[in-house]
C-alpha cells in the first residue's frame, strides 16, 4: 500500500520549502542553469490568486482597451467562436481518426473551403498552411517551377508590401524586383511597364495596400502582369476592407492567402497560432498542398491525396483545426450581409478618426481610405516631438499604441503612425480616442519633455530601446 497523500503533505518543517536536487544528468543543463536550491515564497492562496490576478491587469489587452493596431494584430473575435471551438467533439479529435469517424470536422472544413473560395471570386481552397507568410510560400511555390520555366527568376513587390512577402518569394529562390509607390500611393504603372518581361515569374501585391488604400491601379497592374506570362498573387492580410465588396479573383487575381487568425476571428495576440488558407483559380488547382478535403459522390466527405502534381504537404496533418472552427463559426453566424457589415463598418470607422485628425497630424497620402489610416509626425517634429513619443504618451491615457513607423516607404511616408479600429468599435470610443489624440498633439506644441518622458503612469517607463536591441537578455538572471 502506498502512503496516504495527507501524510506527505503535513510532513513537518515546510516552511521554508526547498526544491530537492532534480535528478538530471550532469550533461544535460550547463552548470549555471542547474540550481541546487530554489527558494519558494510561502504564501496563501487569496495572496497568490491576488498577485496573479494583478500581473494579468499589468497587460492590456482587446479585452480592456481601445486597441487601434486593428485586424492586423488583434481585432475583437466573439467569445462564443472560442466556445465553439472548445467543444469536446472537436478538441478530442484525433488526425489519425478514421474517415468516417470524422465526418462533422471534414463537414466543416469542406464548407469552410467554399465559403472562402466565394468570398475572395477564387474558387479552389486549401486550409493546410498555418500562417500568412506560410500561405505566400506555398502559393509561390509551384506553378513556374512545374512548367520549367527556369528563365522566369524574378518576383515583382511594390515597396509598400508587407516583409514577408520578399521573404516568400526568396524563400521560394526567386529573385525580388522593387516596384515602387507612385504619388497616390498606387502601384507606379509606368515603372511596372518597364519592369515587366518574360524573366518575371509574378507579382505579389496587397490590396487594400499596406497604407490603408485600395490600389487604384490594381486591375491594370494585374494585367500588365498577366500579358508577360506571369501570375499575380494577393496578400489577403487586409481582407477585412472587402468583404462581400471587391472579390480578388474579380480584379484578376490568380493566388490569394486568407490570415484566417486576423480576418475571421481567432485571437493571436503575441504570435499565437495563425492559419493561412490558400485560394487560387481552377486553373491552379492541382497545384495546392495535399491532402484537400472533398464531398464524395455518396454525399460523405475525405481527404483527397491523389493529386499527382500537388506541391505535396506543407505541415503536419490538415491545419490548424481550431482556427477553422472560428472561422466557420464566424462566416455563418454573419452570413453575407453580416460580412458585407464588417467591411464597410471597417472602413467608416477608419474614415471617422482619419476626418477627425486630419486637421492636427499629417496625412502623406490625403485621401478616403480603406479599414486603416496613416498619419505621420511631419508636424510634430517641428517641436522635436516624433511618432515613439506619440504612440508613449498614448499609454499614459489608457490605450494601446497604434502600429508605429510601417508602413516606411522613402520620400511618401515616414514615422508612420498607422491607425485600425476597426468595425467593433463604436464612435463613443473613437471619439474618445480622437479627443486624446488631439491632445496629445496641443502637449506637443506647448510642453514637448511631457511627451519625451512618456509614459508616467505605466508600470514600466520608457525603455532604453537601443540598449535592449543590442544588448539582449534572453534568460531570467537572479536579482
Ligand atoms: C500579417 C500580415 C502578413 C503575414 O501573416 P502571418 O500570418 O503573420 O504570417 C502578410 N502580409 C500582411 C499585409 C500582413 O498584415
């Protein structure tokens, strides 16, 4: 018989508990992380659930503030998507499960599969690649490298992208060619003409772009592309400015990823899990990663594995299932007209705080914009006053900053302070935020050191961000 719990627990001279010696090998910890003795404080458990319960509140959070870094980061996802996801018949799935045993998850994925392929006008889906970055590599990947088209090297990407899109397409062993911005924030077309020959495998491009603004020449842009043999994908990251408005495949599109973890609702807050579903034309449909989930003749669904010129897996197993949960979850609960709602509320709200700050921060490109406005500090430096400074003072009256200094594009748009609040936010909160915003902008005129010594009230001041660049402390040392 083993010794009763309670005997263990009462054995006397707790207090001033030590951890005893883990029984490692010597080889298995350098000698300066293996520790002897650990001192644990002893405490109770109204203080403990305290201390805990206030470190959570030292973070902030979409669930606490105004939070203007937008779908991109962290948008507001419905609570009822996470309980969706949380139910045992979906979490205690197993990959290796039958078929026929998995037919409501395959159900969903199939269904999830068309509802993005209608959305974006491209209708064959895969849900495999588990981020956007992921997505972009996987849609690059295949096509030219399947014609042996070996003379096409090149991958155009205007200077307003998203870094991972040179990273993708590098990845992928092509050469990046930098198409530049003209003065509207547009692809220049002129130096897209000149760039574009038979050495250019594609174009990839975001729409809306990365300032925040449909790009006006993105039909033409696309078929500039198109009529030097080349293939034109689309960062889908800003498709929460277009749902049930402008269809990628429409425009002419022939790739698109979804970032299923900013557009449709899963909460990935400090690089939590992502998904990044893939939609291309029927034309490109071989190409995507197996195994694709289909609807058999009998009505039942599978996992389709015979696809010969597929690029083959690119993760483990199907995706990240519960992102596609919400996702569903989301797409249904909306429907249409819900989705339509979400766009245009999107960009109203953007076009909102953007009317009323125009008059106090500078706007490089002064026009309607889609689900985000970028403003600069072209006239706060005047007072020595710059955009850390802005986005620091900001933490003192409660908010998240916004996304600072992207995008950076030379001569157009630098010490960018780019602002989502997106479609969840209603206008007593951006009035609110609007208010201290211009605020902020008298404090700059009128006292500029209380914006250089932001924030006051935090827990933490402001960091000596050069110092923790270059010097940094990658594990936890003794006080
Ligand atoms: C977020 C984002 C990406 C990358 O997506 P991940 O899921 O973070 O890999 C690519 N392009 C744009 C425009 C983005 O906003």
């Amino acid at each position: 018989m083993t010794e009763p719990l309670l005997f263990e627990l009462s054995t006397p001279g707790r207090r001033g508990y030590t951890l005893p010696a883990l029984d490692v090998p010597a080889s298995a910890l350098p000698d300066d992380f293996a520790r002897e003795d650990l001192p644990l404080p002893e405490v109770s458990e109204v203080e403990i659930v305290r201390h805990f319960t206030r470190l959570s509140q030292l973070n902030v959070g979409v669930d606490t503030v105004f939070y203007p870094l937008g779908s991109c980061t962290m948008k507001y996802n419905p609570k009822i998507n996470d309980a969706a996801a949380s139910l045992p018949g979906f979490t205690r799935l197993h990959p290796y499960q039958s078929e026929r045993s998995v037919q409501g998850a395959l159900r969903l994925m199939f269904e999830l599969q068309e509802a993005l392929g209608e959305i974006a006008g491209l209708p064959a889906v895969s849900l495999q690649p588990a981020a956007g970055a992921h997505g972009e590599f996987a849609g690059v990947w295949a096509y030219h490298q399947h014609r042996g088209d070996a003379a096409r090297d090149k991958i155009v990407i205007p200077d307003s992208a998203h870094g991972t899109n040179p990273a993708s397409a590098a990845m992928c062993g092509y050469d990046v060619v930098t198409v530049p911005s003209d003065a509207q924030g547009n692809t220049d077309l002129a130096a897209l003409e000149a760039l574009a020959d038979d050495s250019v495998a594609g174009m990839m491009l975001t729409n809306p772009n990365t300032i925040g603004l449909f790009d006006e020449n993105v039909v033409r842009a696309i078929e500039i592309v198109h009529n030097c043999g080349g293939l034109v994908y689309c960062d889908g990251a800003n498709m929460n400015a277009l749902l049930g408005t402008s269809k990628p495949g429409d425009l002419g599109f022939d790739i698109l990823h979804y970032n299923l973890h900013k557009t449709f609702s899963t909460p990935h807050g400090g690089g939590g899990p992502g998904a990044g579903a893939l939609a291309v034309t029927p034309a490109l449909e071989m190409f995507l990663p197996t195994p694709l989930v289909v609807r058999r003749d009998d009505g039942s669904y599978g996992l389709d594995y015979d696809r010969p010129q597929s690029i083959g897996r690119v993760r483990a197993f199907y995706g990240n299932f519960g992102i596609m949960v919400r996702a569903y979850v989301y797409i249904r609960m909306m429907g249409a007209d819900g989705l339509l709602q979400v766009s245009e509320d999107a960009v109203l709200n953007a076009n909102y705080v953007l009317a009323r700050l125009r008059d106090v921060y500078h706007l490089s490109l002064d026009r309607t914009c889609m689900h985000e406005c970028v403003f600069t500090d072209e006239r706060q430096v005047e007072y020595g006053v710059h955009t850390l400074d802005i986005a620091k003072r900001l933490i003192d009256f409660g908010y998240h900053p916004p996304t600072i200094y992207f995008p950076h594009i030379e001569h157009l748009i630098e010490g960018a302070i780019m602002i989502e609040p997106t479609e969840t936010e209603t206008k007593a909160t951006l009035d609110g935020f609007v208010e201290v915003m211009r605020q902020i902008a008298r404090e700059a005129a009128e006292d500029p050191d209380l914006l250089h010594n932001a924030p006051q009230n935090a827990p933490a001041t402001r960091l000596d961000e050069v110092t923790a660049a270059r010097k940094l402390r990658l594990r936890w040392t003794p006080q």
